[in-house]
C-alpha cells in the first residue's frame, strides 16, 4: 500500500498543450497523467471523474449521474445525458429528500463512461482502455486520500442527519485519511468486467440486492435499462460567442436564457464592481427562472426549448426589467450539489462533465457491500400530477446539470461549468459577462464576489445572498432598489465551486479552478 499523498496544485495556469480543471487536486492529476500520455479530453475525464467518485463522495459518485457536453477542435459538439431514469413501479406518496424511498432513480454515470468513450473512440481515435482509466481511483480507494475541506465542511454541516443514513457512518469520515475499500473492489470489478457488470452482471445483482434491502423502489430490471441519451446541445448567441448547453430535462435551457437576457442590456456599461452590474444579472436570472417549471423530460413533457429561446420572447423579458427596481421574488428552491470537470487536449478537443448525486451526501444510502453511496435525484420530480415534471416509470427528473461550452468563429473558446443546483445557472452568468463583457481571465473571474437568489441549505429565506467582499456599498445599492440582502461569507462554500478553460484565438490555453474548492488546474 503506498502512502495517501496530502500536496496542493495551482489554482490557475495556462499553456500551449492540453489543461485539466476539476475541484479536486488528485482527480486533476488522474486526468493530467491521460493527458501526458497523448490521451484525449474524453479519456482524460473519465479517469478525473472516477477519481473524483473516490476523492469528492459528498458531491459525486458511482451511484449518481454525468451530464457531458464535449466538442472537437472545428466546434463540431455533441451532449450525451447520463441521467438515470425513475423506476418501473413509483410508490404512492410524497418522495423523501434522503433515505432509500429517495433512491427512485438509477445512476447514469458509469453509463455514460461507455458512451462517451465509444465517441472518443469513433470520433477522435480514442485508444485508452477502461481498466487503465479506472488505475488511479481504484488505487486512491485502495490507499486513501486525505479528506477535503469541502468533505470536511459538508459532514459536519450534516453531522445531526448522518447516524439514521444506512451503512454511512461506518464508510465516511469527518477527517484525516479516508479509505473506501469496498469502492476499489467495486472499481476494479468494472474495471475486469465492462461498464454492463454495474448494470447487468454479478456486481448488478449485489447493488440490486443492497437496494432492495434499504428499501429502494428500484430493481434489478431498471438498472438493466440504464441508457445514457445522445442529443443535439442547445445554441444561443451572446456578444460574438455562441454559447452551448444541455437540452431538457437539465437547466442548460435556463443558463442561455439568462444569457439571452443580458444580450439586450448594456452590460459593458457597468463595472464587476457596481450594483448595477449585479441587479442587471440577478433581473435576468428571475426572467429565466420564471420559465423553469415548464422544463420536463421531452420523452414526457412537451419540449419548450424552442419556445423559451425565442428571440422575441428573450428581448421581452430584457425589456421588462426595472433599472433600478428589483422584482419581488418568493420562487421554489431546488437543492442540490455536484462537480465540475473540464478538459482541453493538445488537439483542441475539449469536454465539459457535470457529475453529481443530487444532494450533497446524495440519498445518504450506502448499497450493500459495495462502498457506492446513492444519488437521491428522485427528490427532484414534483408529485403535482398537473406538473409536467411529476414522476413517471422510466421518466427523468428536472434537472440542474449544464456544463457548458463557448464557440468563437466558430471553434471553442470556452470551455465550463459549476457545482450548486439553482446557482449553478447564476455563477456561470456572472461568470460569462465577466468573461465576455469584461474580459477577465478565469483565476479574476472566478475569484470575483458571488451572488445567490433564493433559499439556501442554511437560509430559508427568498432573499438575494451576496458574499461579504462585494462590499458595504454594493450591498447598499442593491437594497435600495428592493433587493432583499443576506451577506454570506467571502468565497463561501454557498456560492458553488466552479472551474474555467479559455482558449486564446493563439492557441493559448489559460484556465483555473475555484478558490471556494480543493481543486487543480494543470496544464501541461
């Protein structure tokens, strides 16, 4: 066994080659080493998000799901939707927010591992195998970690919930070397088997019996059906870029709503650090949030993406923002935690990997014997039978998921995305005008003062949060014009941990990792 290593990166570089960005350091070096070796973007994610199931539990994992969004060096791109789906038979009643009646969903993500890799393969002559992908989680479950201060800060905030969450408290811990022994035996089954052993071999039937003896409604059948979907990502325009996102179930439809907004609006005229920039950004968020209840898996649900990007309806919506008055705003809160991932090759081939298990924790169900912790995303269907995202067998719930990409003259520029549900949508606003408007780098931008509309994990109130060093007088401004103000601390865990990858029209390749995370952004 060789000793857990305990070191940082930096949390900013650039190059010329190829770049990695996740929100923790080993899983950025797991994903550097693919690189290294003339692995592409695609494979170089893989093996970041397998270590990243090891190194972030309380933000991913096995058992939850992976929303990619990737594209070659001409910007030709595809999304692929590794979101489970409900289970054949819904049980009557409300779905809880954990435990194992919250476990209504199947886990996509090892799935979408065997689609995206037959792209790498088809398109981008891919040549990484599985188990060599899978080498570095396996030997960090193995060997152990030490824990994260985001690990560290989600398990004491949870510390009164964790001792009626089955199996959790003798897997996790709150400090010092984590070790996940019956995840590496997992990992390595998948490893020798194939990504079918997760949903259809001897490993199957033990995560069908760990489920069924929680209490989970799903079954060994709907873990059979687990089908990542390939779709067309969804385009908007902003400035000179064309921004793209996740089509429904995920939210990307409301990240290029914002985005649509703020196209209208003079952004430029207002500097990062006057109210009006932020007032302007927190409007066109409550425009776009407006829309969210209609996003529903298109399988179920009428697909409203066409409608809710038009450009009329978008012009309408800047139009009728308030300068200097903000909307009243008491909306639904959707919680949720996830993670980053973001790579660029030495090709220009570039990917964007949103992972995650709903909450943070997820469903807090430990399966069996197999060390994976369980997503809870069937929280996030509604039970109003007249919503069209009430739960359905084989439905996909909304979702947060949207990792994103930006073009420019066509070829990626761009490439991010962000850990923390409803904010996910409002970091990566603020973090494109900062980007596009007002050119920033990615360290500048995403050390920039956060904002968050609406409840929190720690907030119940529909109040606007904005960290500290935005400063006395910007939070001033803001509540004179009706913004009701709750400050929360500088680089707050609350204000999402996202990641950044710019690509110059030089070549150049600078990027970064949050500062609110224990992250790694490696060039090479």
């Amino acid at each position: 066994m060789s000793n857990p290593v305990t070191q940082n990166t930096r949390a900013d570089t650039s190059s010329r080659g190829a770049m990695i960005v996740t929100p923790h350091w080993l899983a950025s070096e797991a994903g550097a080493k693919v690189l290294r070796r003339g692995g592409n973007a695609i494979e170089a994610l893989v093996a970041a998000g397998a270590a990243l199931s090891v190194t972030y539990p309380h933000f991913c994992g096995l058992g939850g799901d992976g929303v990619w969004l990737v594209a070659d060096e001409t910007g030709k791109a595809q999304t692929f939707l590794g979101i489970g789906q409900a289970a054949g038979i819904i049980p009557d009643g409300d779905i809880p927010l954990r435990g194992a009646r919250s476990t209504l969903t199947s886990a996509c993500l090892v799935d979408s591992w065997e689609k995206v890799l037959a792209h790498s393969v088809a398109q981008w002559a891919g040549s990484e195998s599985l188990p060599s992908l899978l080498d570095d989680a396996i030997a960090l479950a193995d060997d152990g970690f030490e824990v994260s201060r985001s690990h560290a800060f989600w398990y004491e905030f949870r510390c009164s919930e964790l001792g009626g969450w089955p199996g959790f408290t003798n897997l996790f811990q709150a400090k010092g070397i984590q070790r996940q022994l019956a995840l590496s035996k997992t990992l390595e089954a998948i490893a020798r088997h194939g990504i079918r052993e997760f949903y259809e071999g001897a490993l199957a039937r033990r995560i069908a019996i760990g489920l069924a003896e929680a209490g989970s409604p799903l079954s060994a059948a709907d873990l059979a059906a687990t089908r990542t979907d390939i779709a067309t990502p969804l385009r908007q325009t902003y400035r000179d870029t064309t921004l793209l996102a996740p089509p429904p179930p995920t939210q990307g439809i409301t990240t290029l709503g914002i985005m649509g907004v703020l196209d209208h609006l003079p952004m430029t005229d207002f500097p990062p650090d006057n109210a009006g920039f932020y007032h302007r950004l927190v409007e066109a968020v409550k425009q776009a949030f407006l829309d969210r209840h209609a996003i529903a898996d298109p399988r179920f649900a009428t697909d409203v993406s066409q409608e809710l990007l038009d450009p009329l309806r978008l012009a309408a919506k800047a139009a009728a923002i308030d300068p200097g008055r903000a909307l009243a705003w008491p909306q639904p809160y959707r919680h949720g935690d996830t993670a980053l991932l973001a790579a660029v090759d030495s090709k220009g081939r570039c990917a964007s990997l949103l992972q995650s298990l709903y909450f943070d924790w997820g469903s807090g169900v430990v399966v069996g014997d197999t060390g994976i912790l369980w997503q809870n995303r069937g929280a996030a269907f509604s039970t109003d039978p007249a919503s069209p995202n009430v739960a359905s067998p084989g439905k996909r719930p909304f979702y947060t998921l949207n990792p994103g990409l930006a073009l420019k003259n066509g070829r990626p520029h761009l490439v991010y995305g962000t850990q923390g549900a409803d904010g996910q949508p409002q970091t990566l606003s603020l973090l494109l005008s900062l980007l596009i408007d007002h050119g920033l780098d990615p360290a500048a931008a995403l050390s920039r003062p956060r904002f968050l509309l609406g409840r929190t994990f720690s907030d119940s109130r529909d109040s606007l949060k904005i960290e500290e060093n935005a400063g006395s007088e910007i939070v001033t401004a803001l509540a004179a014009m009706g913004h009701e103000i709750s400050t929360i601390d500088s680089f707050s865990p609350l204000g999402g941990q996202a990641g950044v990858i710019r690509i110059g029209q030089d070549g150049m390749i600078d990027g970064a990792h949050d500062p609110r995370s224990d992250g790694g952004a490696i060039s090479l």
